[in-house]
C-alpha cells in the first residue's frame, strides 16, 4: 500500500445500492487526465470489494461517491476494513449528497475529506496532489 514512485494510485467507487455514477465517472476521468492511475470498480460494490482491490491494487486512495444516504454505515465500513487489514495507509475520501452537519464526524472517524456538490474536478485534483503523497509517505 502506498507506492512511493510513479503515479498516484486512486481507487473510485460507488458502494451501496446508489445507481448513480456519473459524477464518479467524471471524477475518475479527471484524475486519469491529471496524470493518476484510477481504477474504477463500477456500482453497487461492497465496502469488502472496495478494500479488496484497493490492497490488491496497491491504492494509494479510496475515492467513495455516495448518494444514496448511506453516507455513515458505508465510509465507516470501509475505514473499519483498512484498520483490521492493516492498511490505514490508503486515504479515503469522497463525495455526493451528504449533509454538511454529518461531514465532522465523517472526518473524526478517518475520512480525509469530502467534497458536496458544486466542487470543482480541479478542486479535488489538486486536493488529492497535495494529501494523498503527504498521507501515505511517499
């Protein structure tokens, strides 16, 4: 986990039930186009399928869109994931429709940062530029 040489390394996902993916697709493209690797493992994955390509990867990110109200249960689980996997070195962040007043304890059980609509692909490009290298070490 955790590259420390060449591209950095994001995981896009849509967990849950949410059939919702275009700004996941958008948000990949952007940061395929901002020179990242992004693999993106299409919808309705678990937080157990989600961690699992992120390890087997080599992720130096997990980008989580969430739309489906789900936001809690679903970024808790997969924090809880890369705890017991020992890889806590893997950010996580994300976007979607998530309420502002739930973003503090989002962010207090381990999620990087979450992006509400209206952020802009060069808002989280850059984001991701300057934390996930920082987070993992490299």
């Amino acid at each position: 986990m955790g590259v420390a040489a060449g591209p950095i390394r994001v995981v896009v996902a849509k967990p849950g039930l949410d059939g919702h993916d275009r700004g996941a697709k958008v948000i990949a493209r952007a940061l395929r186009d901002a020179g990242m690797e992004v693999i993106y493992t299409g919808l309705h994955q678990t937080p157990e399928q989600i961690v699992d390509t992120a390890i087997q990867e080599d992720a130096d990110a997990i980008g989580l869109s969430i739309l489906s109200g789900a936001h809690n249960t679903l970024f808790s689980a997969v924090i809880d994931l890369l705890k017991e996997r020992d890889a806590e070195d893997i950010l996580v962040f994300g976007g979607g429709i998530i309420p502002e007043g739930d973003i503090p304890a989002l962010k207090e059980k381990g999620v990087a940062e979450i992006f509400t609509p209206g952020a802009t692909t060069a808002s989280i490009v850059d984001w991701v530029r300057a934390n996930v290298r920082q987070t993992t070490g490299a």
